[in-house]
C-alpha cells in the first residue's frame, strides 16, 4: 500500500504523558502510520501558535502517562487543556467518524472532557475513574472478557486477553442511572475476569480497582471512541507477556519457535482501529 | 484577598486514602478511627475574582460525577460526625507540586498569567470520627503518619473548638526573606582565620586544605590578575564554592586516599596510594582499551557501553541516605529523580530506560529503645512512596529492587538509585556520548527555579528562624517537571541543538559550570539572570543551591532562538545565564559587581591527598568460629523458617506499585512464574523496541558476609550479579559493573570512632576484591559511587546517646546486552518432567549465610569466590540458552540450593525431586549443608530429557550432575542417605514465604 494510502494516527506526547512512544511503535506494526504529537503543536502556547491540526488524521490516541503530574485528578488538566483549545477540532474529528482510543490516563482524559460515553451532546462528565479500592498504584496483568455484543470497533473479534494494569485511578464510578444505560446500550466493552474466563465478580485483585460491574473499558454508542484502563500496547508483542518464556517452551517442545517479536494480543485492538479507519479513506 | 477552596469526595463514595490512614492509625499506632475522610485543600492567593475563582473550581478543581468542593468549610458535609480535625499543609520554600500545576492549569483555563506574587497553596484537612481518640493521639497521628516537621505544618483541631464558619482558616507559606543580597569578601589572616570561618558558615573545610586555598588567594600573580576585575580578599561565592568541590560528597577524597594497610596477624604491610586509581581506574582503563563495547568510561556522568551496532546503554547508580534518613518520602524521590538525571546529563543526553531500587533499613518491627528520625516502619513506607512517584511520574520502567533488614541501619538507612538510559551511537553524524563546551557558547540553565534548597541550613541559622524561613535542606523532587525537561532536551539533542548538557545536582550551578566550564576552558556568568523561586538569595546561595530538576546546557550562540523556543513548546523555562569564554577563568558576576574571579583549575592544584591507617585482623583471629550443629533428619521446617525470615520472604508489594512495564520494553520483568509474584534473577528489557538486542541488569548486596570479610562479601557479590545476568540470557562476555559503596566512617577517632581504623581495612579489602573480581570476570566498572558517612548518633528516652554504624555495604550491579533475544530465560521450570541440573561445586560454606542468620550466628566459612568456575559456568550456560536446551535457570545465593529449589517450585507451581548425594562437592558435606551451603559459582537449570544429551556435551571443564527431575506434584522433595529429607508442598513454601509481608499492598 502506498504511504498516502496508510491510516494516519496522531499520539499525544508532552506534558507527562509517557507511553507516546511505544504505543506509536504498535500503531505502526499494526499497519497506521502514527505520529507523537506534543499537545503545544496543537494547542499553541501564550508564545506560540498551534503548529499542527487533526486534520487528516483517521484515528487520535490519548494514551497513558501522569499528564500535569496528574496533580488535580487523572486526566483533569489533560482535558481542561485540551477541551480549551481543541473543542472544534474534535467535534469535526468525531463528525468525520475519526476513532479515538483512550489509554489509562487517556481514558482518565476522554472521561473528564466528556468524550466518554458520550451518552447526550453537549459532553456531560458522566464517568469518573476515581482513586483504586486498594488505595495505592498497582501493575498487574489482568484478564479482560470482551462483551460480545458491544458496538466498540476496537474490541472485534477478541473474546479475552490478558493486559498489565498499571494505574492508581481506574475504579469506574457513575450514577446508577449512567450505569444502567451503559449496560443496556451494550458500552461497557471489557470488563475484567478471574483469570479462568469469568468476571472477577469484585474481588481483588482480578478487578485491580473496584470498578463498579467490573468494567475495564467502555464505548460511546457509535463504538468509534473507546477508553480502557489496561495497556494494549503492554502487550503488543508475544515476549511482554509474563507466560512467554513458558508458551515459548511449550512451542519449542512442538518443534515451533515462538518469535519474542511476533505479536501479542493486545495488537490486535490496534489491528481493529487501523481497519475500522481504513474504511474512513 | 486569599481564599481556600476545600475539595472531597461525595460523602456516599469510598475514601481509600481515609481507609488507609485508619488503618495505619490501627496498625503502627493502636489508635482506632471509626471513619476518616480526606479534604484537598487548594489556597489561592491570586487577583481572581469570584467569577473567575468559581470557573477553575468547576472547570478543574471538581469532579462532578465523584466530587465536592466549597469555598466554605466542607468538613461538617464530608463527615458529619467528626470528632478531630487535622490540617497537614507544606512549609515555606518546600516544592509544592500541586500548586504548581494548579497555577499552570488556571494560567489556561482563563487565558490569564499570574504575577510572582500569585501563588496556590495545596495542603490537606483530614476528618476523623474517633470519639475516644485523645489530644495526644490526634497529635501522634500527624507526627508520625501525616507529616514531618522538617517539611510540613500541622494543626490539630478537635470538634469542640472547631469554628464552622472559619474552618482551618488561611495559612499563606510565602516565602518572604526580608533580605538585601550582597557579597562578603573575608580578609584571611592566618590559616587559623579560615578554620574558625569555615566553623561559623559551615564550610567543613579540611584542615590539610586550608594552607593551599590561602596560598591560592595569597599568591601574587593571582592578586594581581584579580585587582584588574576589581577582587582582592576572597569572597563568600569563592570560599562556598571551594568548600562544596572539596567535599568528600564532590571530590571523593576517600577513594582517592592513600591508605596504609597491616595485617595484624601476619604483620603484612601494604601500601594503597590511591584506592581508586588502583582499584577501580586502571582495571577498568585496561578493560575499556581492550573491549570496543566499552564506549565512555570514568569521566562523564554516567558510564556508556553499547547494547546493538547503533544503540549504545548508560548508566550510573547512586545513593540518598541522609536526607531520606530524615525526611523518607522528599528524599527518595527526590533520589529517583536525581539519578535521572546523571543519564540524560551523559554525553549529548540519552533516553531514560529503566531506574533500579536498593533499600536498607532496620527491622519494620523494630521496639528498641534508642530513638531514630524516623521509626523503620514509617522509613520504608515513605522510601517506597517516594520511589513510586519518582519513578511513576517520570514514565520510566522500574525494573528491579531489593529490600534489606539489618538493625545497623537503623542509624541510617540506605537508598540506593540506579538509572538506565538509551543514545543512539551517532545523532546527526556525531558520537552522542561526546561532548564538549567551545567559547562563545551560551551558558543556559533549564527546568526548575533556585531557591534556598540544600544549602546547609546556613540560612536558617544566620536569619533565624521564622514562620516564613525556607525549609532548606530537604526537599521534593518534581518528576512532571523533569518529565518535561527530559523530552525537551532529547528533542534538542535530535535537532543538533546541544553540544555539552550536565547536570545540577550536589553543589548546583558551583559544580555544574564549575565542571563545563573546564572544556572550553573558562566562563562567565551573571548569577542575576538565574531565574529564583523567591527573592532575597545572596549571590553564593544562588551559586551553590541545590535546588533540583535543572540541567546546565551549552548552546551555540546562533541557536539561541530555536533552543529557547523548544523549550517554550514544552514549557519548560530555559534562560541564559552567561557565555563559556577561553581564558581558563571563572567569573561570576551579580549584576555590575564581581563576586568570583579564579582560575578554573585551581581546584585541582595541589591539594594534600588524605591518609589513613587500615589495620586488619582475619576473621578467626576475631574469634570467629563456625557454630556446632548437628543437623536434624528433617530439614523442611529450616526452609519454612528460611523461607518466612525478613531477608529472604516475599516483598512483592514494593515493586508491585512500580509501574515496571511502561515504555513497552518488559521482557524479565520483576515478578515471574504462574503467580507472577516470584522475583526474578535479573531484569530484561528491550529498550529500543526496534532492535533484537535486550539488556539484562541485575544487583546484589550482601552484607552478611562482610561482617567476616568484605574481601569475599565483594567477591561473592559480583559473582552472583554476573550469574544472574547470564540466567537470563546477558552475554557474560560484555557484562558491565556499577559499584556502590556505602560505609561507615573510616576517620579515626579513639572518642568517636575507636575502630575506624578497622573499617579502614575492611574498605581496602573490599576494593581489591573489586578489582580482582573485575579482572577475572572482564568487567569494566561503567559507573560507581561512594557514601562514606553511615553512621548515626540516636538517643533514648532515658538518656543514653549511642552511635549506631552501619555494616559495610557494596550494592554489585551488572549489566549485560541479551543479543539473541530467543536466549532470554527465566527461573522457573517450565513441563514437568524434565531434568534438574546444578552445575558448579559446593563447599562447606555456610558462613554470614541464611541459614546461621537464623539462629543470629556469623560463622566463618564465609564462600570463597572461585571466578574461574563462575565464568567457565556462566559461559556454558549462554551457549545452551543459546542452543535452546535450557528450560530454566535460577542462581543458588542466599539459602543455598534449598531457596534455590523453593523459587523455582514457588514461580512454576510445580515440584522437583532431587537427590542430595548427587550434588558435586568439595570435602565431606552432611545433607544440611549441601541444601543450604552458599557456595558461589553455581546453577540450577531444567532440561527436557530429549535434549539432555546435547545438554551434557556442552559440560566441560566444570563440576555438574544431574540431580532429580520436575514433577507435576507441587511438591519439593530432596532425598539423602536413601531418606527424604526434605518434603514440602508448594502451599506449604508459599505459605511461610507469603506470612509477614503477604498482606501489604
């Protein structure tokens, strides 16, 4: 395929965010040509003016870090600057059926601009990801159950996968009213499982949080803006998965290598998005 | 006029940080609260105006969905029935991080700047319903779990006098020095002069020093050059900027000691001239010149060595004792922080990859009487929360760590730091780890503002105490602004724009300038352009300030433009400071008036090289002797006490708060097996996700064995860090070495320090071994530091002082590329069925081991280092991970083979079935020993019996056998003399292993 042909991604960098890096290095193996884009370029600053647009971008990556220290409450500042100054452009974005993914405190940032759920206009805050249960910052690997029936693009075709979570604000808080629409329109698009296939029910630490209904990530209704507190690109190769010198040796005993750079599952949400922006071009 | 906003959770909403102070109250007090809730508070003394105030509170200080805030008291609403209430809020001068952010934020939100005088001001009002709970006890809980005095302020407010209309009220902690900066210039008359000048400003200038700076300032052709620039007598910049490169911290004047060493015993005498340039200099010089993956070495800020053919790996280790020891949380990170730094300060900056953890403290449940700062227990909760958020918020995998008890820290703990960084080989066609200053180039100082941050409490003392007095010595690292930074100077590095960036940490701008300015060679700098977190500093204050997250960077004059408007993107301040010239002077001026004018290489002239006497006596001469045992037939429960024993149990809740994935480089991660919770030997990461080539780290400490001789604790220590790089998967044949020395003072004193002169000896000793060791394994010491000062003086309650020293402790760390990623393995078998092999010989080695530290004895047979098997046992193992026949691979260190076997058991959830009798040794070993001797040199690996064979023709020319093999039953069995000896399950292991820490999250 020719470059100009390739889906564009934009990653957001700067400002304490951290996992620009790599999961740009997943967006690419999944075929999308990304950029890091440090939030100045896009915003401006009192010196200097925006330098870069959305424009021409199929998919937008809030991904995960401590933006602004995370000083304020996860993901605050992250969307108060971005909302200030970028509120148009990701109407338009949106408008266009450009998909956005929120990772860890991305997720934490689409919640607070009201990006996620997206149940009404206007981007009520509806959605809080409030300080972990157990009171402190964990990373763990945890399994996460794909709802079969939710409209989330990025989510198709996974049934389960395993992701570290690494966060200290991830336990999913709403209004019983918000919660009970995001479980009949079907946007709650992970939750997280026991490790054998079913919900981890709210018991530590399968659910690392206390989220309430185990939710993992969740969807607007389009299914194209999707948030998750686990890191997909933590395990967008074989070789980050905890059990991989094992499954290696299991491979080896059957006479098959397990390539250390072959893909992990969590490339395939990336795979997703790419594909489902394909369709956009 | 100041107002406070307070901010809480909806009352119907779990409070965990309330939870958890409940139940620490509980646990580390016996003081039970029924309820605690946690208020934010924000206090704003700004120009806003209530529209302007009520938009941030909703538009970023409120949470909608979670939240309430109030620009009146919230306490009554947040817990109705509070019975205390306790405000926790920062000194002044103290790094106050949330406030910043609060300000950055609010500057955005209403497209408004704030003046130097507008300021937010974050503290904390907690709410306790505790209807018995006394005044004592409301005060003991902010003492001792909420706040500490040398930083933070408090208020204990109980309902009764609670006022519902004022709440806690307005406290504003500026910082206001009532101060006129002005220079002193100081007529020394004598040498005499300068001591008692150097008592009164706390100078610790050494006496032998002393006649060489007055000759310095004396001398004259030096007094004439300084009269043109209109100087005479030194100035206070002068003489504080002498004081800080002197240092023992700055100029190392130990290591660079000559020491006369005598053995007691054997009336040996031997002559060290100089113990670094002999122990740790000319091996690794010798080592770099013959190794071309060695790249930078022994000058820089931290050592460079190369991971693939276009990537090259930094690092450097480092410690932070003192200012955690009094302030644990400000301490560690700002220790984390700190060794961020070195890396990206290393060449032309390199990329942040991976920081390392060491903690030594006294037991958690220590009830002695003598009284420390700070209680173990709290110690190492505020060190771990320090090196979480350090590491957390600077988005850099903290990849491996240990944890050490030993009642000698409790004098003072130790905080070891490591960092790894990444550098391409060249950016822009230029090797980046050179680096050099030219004159004509700008001087810029980047990131954080100086204030009166780490300077000895000189200001303290000379402008007596106040409300408003900066809290000086001990501070708050700030890693969002760092973060910042780092991404900024990489950007610049990448765009051409930096040819020489270092660091400020000790000694601040004195050692940072100071340093480049010895490239060029000169420079020339206006201390009035140095941008201050509050006015009134004195030009020396702002000269050797250590106020944190700065980087001294040369930049071209044409670049000036492009350099300052990249640091504006990512907003961090960057300012011009002064020009680097080529006179080989350094000259600093505040505003018109000259305040430093010497030579830049005065500080290396003449100086007299401290001396000192290290008198050994061997171990058995000390009357240490092995215990009598006879050992029982059963020996499970020793591995159950082993097992639950405070050095050797589980402490997965350390590293389980660091975010050790991020980046996406995790290949070894800290924790591995079923449960994930088993530590593993050594880290692998891929720190550039495009190439093929991993970097293996491991580190090792072990004081033990120091207490019979650090000769062979250092021996020991690099032998098991070189074995755990190899088991998993590191290239023995480029392993790269840091060494950290932490020790007691070895200043003899007959009042203070009555065997200074044996821990004299025993720093002799250990440093040979490192040289020894260095040679016979090939490895260069990439990087290394020493902290000499672990000692502690402690009172009791009744009265007694007594000085508390700490053991003599080196942390090892190795380093090494993994350049076949497929080799990469793990410790704990994979398929039951396959065979058990250890390879290397045990001895009768149980001295300063585990299994005597059970019963509290020393032993004498300390493990005796044979580095000719480590290296012919550490090569043979990389060629079978490299064949692929190895399923597994675990260094027996601590405890001996029977810990050895239980990590494996524990991480694969299955069993293994070994046969003592088997085992290689050397003499005559009972069962007890061969399952627990420490001896070094060894592996244990799994192999599929297919491949055994192939597996067996690679042991040549080392001691192995095949001892057992894996079962599904999770069961660890060993048998001996035709009896088992040894029968645990795996729930059995897990459950003594997982008893004392299993429990803390």
């Amino acid at each position: 395929m020719a470059s100009r042909d390739k889906v564009k991604a934009l990653v957001l960098a700067g400002f304490g965010l951290n996992c620009d890096w790599e999961t740009a290095h997943a967006l690419e193996l999944a075929g999308a040509q990304a950029r890091r884009v440090h939030i100045s370029d896009l915003t401006g600053t009192a010196r200097r003016k925006p330098t870069e647009t959305l424009d021409g971008y199929q998919i937008l990556v809030f991904d995960g870090g401590f933006c602004w220290g995370d000083d304020h409450g996860a993901g605050v500042l992250l969307a108060t600057r971005l909302g200030n100054h970028l509120g148009e452009q990701l109407r338009t974005f949106l408008e266009r059926g450009g998909l956005v993914i929120g990772i860890c405190n991305g997720f934490q940032g689409l919640v607070n601009l009201g990006l996620l759920p997206l149940l009404e206009p206007g981007w009520p805050r509806q959605v809080a990801l409030a300080a972990n249960d157990c009171g402190n910052f964990q990373d763990r690997w945890v399994e996460l159950l794909v709802e079969p029936e939710s409209p989330c693009l990025f989510t198709k075709g996974i049934k389960r996968l395993d992701l570290p979570m690494r966060h200290g604000e991830g336990k999913l808080v709403c209004e019983p009213a918000v919660l009970t629409r995001l479980e009949s329109q079907g946007l709650v698009a992970m939750r997280y499982g026991d490790g054998r296939g079913r919900r981890a029910a709210g018991a530590w630490p399968a659910n690392p949080n206390g989220s309430m209904n185990d939710i993992a990530g969740i969807c607007d209704p389009t299914g194209r803006v999707f948030g998750l507190m686990p890191h997909p690109e933590g395990f967008y190769r074989a070789s980050q998965h905890p059990d991989y010198t094992l499954r290696r040796e299991k491979a080896r005993r059957r006479g098959k290598p397990l390539d250390p750079l072959s893909p992990g599952l969590g490339l395939s949400i990336f795979i997703n998005a790419v594909a489902a922006a394909q369709e956009t071009l | 006029m100041p107002i406070r906003l307070e901010i809480g959770l909806k009352p119907g909403l779990n409070d965990p940080a309330g939870q958890g102070l409940a139940h620490k109250a509980r646990a580390y007090l016996g003081l039970r609260l029924e309820a605690a809730r946690v208020l934010r508070v924000l206090t704003f003394d700004t120009g806003l105006d209530g529209a302007q105030l009520e938009k941030v509170r909703q538009a970023i200080f409120t949470n909608p969905v979670t939240e309430v805030s109030s620009f009146k008291p919230l306490a009554e609403q947040a817990l109705p029935e509070f019975d205390w209430a306790l405000w926790v809020g920062l000194k002044p001068g103290v790094r106050d991080n949330e406030g910043a952010t609060a300000l950055e934020a609010m500057a955005d939100v209403l497209g408004r700047a704030f003046g130097p005088q507008e300021a937010v001001y974050a503290s904390r009002l907690y709410l306790l319903k505790a209807p018995r709970l006394s005044a004592e006890g409301a005060e003991a809980i902010c003492r001792q779990l909420l706040a500490n005095g040398l930083i933070q302020t408090w208020r204990v407010i109980p309902r009764h006098e609670w006022d519902p209309a004022l709440g806690v009220g307005i406290v504003i902690p500026r910082v206001e020095l009532a101060h006129e900066p002005s220079l002193r210039t100081f007529a020394i008359n004598s040498d005499q002069e300068l001591l008692e000048l150097s008592a009164a400003r706390d100078l610790f200038l050494n006496p032998a020093d002393v006649p060489v700076i007055r000759a310095y300032f004396n001398d004259p052709a030096v007094r004439a050059a300084r009269a043109k620039v209109g100087l005479s007598d030194p100035t206070d910049v002068e003489l504080e900027y002498v004081s800080q490169a002197r240092s023992d911290h700055c100029n190392h004047n130990t290591f660079n000691g000559r020491f006369y060493y005598q053995d007691l015993v054997s009336g040996e005498r031997k002559t060290v001239d100089n113990l670094f340039k002999e122990c740790i200099k000319a091996p690794t010089e010798a080592l770099a010149a013959a190794k071309d993956w060695v790249v930078s070495v022994l000058w820089d800020n931290a050592g460079v060595a190369r991971l693939d053919a276009e990537n090259n790996y930094v690092i450097t280790g480092e410690t932070h004792n003192s200012p955690s020891n009094m302030e644990a949380y400000g301490g560690a990170i700002t220790g984390i922080v700190g060794v961020y730094r070195d890396p990206m300060g290393t060449g032309k900056g390199s990329k942040l990859v991976a920081g390392l953890w060491g903690f030594c403290v006294a037991p958690r449940d220590y009830a002695g009487e003598l009284q420390p700062a700070l209680h173990p227990r709290r110690l190492l909760d505020g060190i771990i929360e320090g090196v979480r958020d350090g590491g957390n918020k600077s988005g850099i995998p903290t990849a491996l760590g240990l944890l050490y008890f030993d009642p000698r820290y409790l004098g003072k703990c130790l905080v070891f730091v490591s960092a790894v960084g990444v550098m391409p080989a060249l950016v822009n066609g230029q090797p980046t780890h050179e680096k050099t200053t030219e004159p004509g180039e700008l001087v810029v100082m980047c990131g954080g503002r100086v204030g009166a941050d780490g300077i000895h409490g000189v200001t303290a003392s000379s402008a007596g105490y106040s409300e408003n007095t900066p809290a000086g010595h001990v501070q708050i690292g700030d890693p969002y602004t760092q973060k910042k930074m780092h991404d900024f100077l990489l950007e610049a590095r990448d765009q051409g724009l930096v040819p020489y960036l270092t660091d400020n940490g000790g000694g601040g701008l004195s050692s940072s300038v100071g340093e480049s300015a010895r490239f060029s060679p000169g420079a020339e700098v206006d201390l009035k352009q140095v941008p201050l977190k509050y006015q009134g500093l004195d030009p020396w204050q702002i000269w050797v300030s250590e106020s944190q997250e700065r980087m001294t960077v040369a930049v071209r004059p044409q670049d000036e433009k492009a350099f300052l408007d990249l640091a504006d993107k990512h907003q961090v301040e960057a300012t011009v400071i002064g020009r680097f010239s080529g006179d080989g002077k350094l000259r600093l001026d505040y505003g018109d008036q000259v305040c430093c004018y010497v030579d830049v290489e005065f500080l290396e002239r003449g100086f007299p090289q401290w001396e000192f006497e290290a008198l050994w006596t061997p171990p058995a001469a000390r009357g240490l002797a092995e215990p009598v045992v006879t050992p029982p037939a059963e020996l499970g429960w020793l591995l159950q006490e082993l097992l639950g024993s405070p050095n050797l149990c589980s402490r997965e809740w350390i590293n389980r708060q660091y975010d050790h994935e991020v980046q996406g480089s995790s290949l070894i991660k800290p924790f591995c097996g079923r449960g994930r919770d088993v530590p593993s030997e050594a880290a692998v990461l891929l720190p550039v996700l495009t190439s093929r080539v991993g970097l293996a780290m491991s580190q090792v400490i072990a004081p033990d064995y120091g207490d019979i001789d650090t000769y062979h604790m250092v021996t020991a220590s690099m032998a098991e860090a070189y074995g755990r790089v190899a088991a998993v998967g590191g290239d023995p044949e480029q392993v790269g070495g840091v060494d950290n020395f932490c020790w007691p003072s070895i200043i003899y004193n007959p009042a203070n320090n009555p065997d200074g002169r044996y821990k004299a000896a025993q720093l002799v000793r250990a440093c040979w071994a490192l040289k020894d060791g260095c040679q016979a394994l090939e490895i260069p010491l990439l990087s290394g530091k020493d902290s000499m000062y672990v000692d502690g003086t402690l009172t009791s309650a009744r009265g007694l002082r007594r000085r508390v020293s700490g053991p003599p402790t080196m942390m090892f760390t190795a380093t090494a590329p993994v350049p076949d990623l497929e080799a990469v393995q793990s410790l704990e078998p994979k398929l039951a069925g396959d065979l058990v092999y250890v390879l290397g010989a045990t001895k009768d080695e149980l001295g300063g081991g585990a299994l005597y530290g059970l019963w509290g004895q020393t032993g004498l047979q300390v493990p005796v280092t044979d580095f000719e098997q480590v290296r012919e046992v550490c090569r043979t193992l990389h060629q079978a991970l490299k064949a692929g026949l190895v399923a597994s691979a675990c260094v027996p260190s601590r405890g001996g083979l029977g810990m050895a076997l239980a990590r494996m058991a524990l991480a694969s959830r299955l069993g293994l079935e070994v046969d003592l009798d088997k085992l290689p040794v050397h003499g005559q070993l009972d069962h007890m020993r061969r399952l627990f001797s420490e001896s070094t040199g060894r592996l244990v690996v799994t192999v599929a019996p297919q491949r055994a064979k192939e597996f067996e023709q690679l042991l040549k020319d080392i001691p192995w056998a095949c001892l057992g093999r894996v079962t599904k039953a999770q069961r660890v069995a060993a048998r001996s003399g035709g009896q088992e000896v040894l029968g645990l399950t795996v729930a059995q292991m897990r459950a003594a292993w997982r008893r004392r820490f299993g429990r803390m999250v």
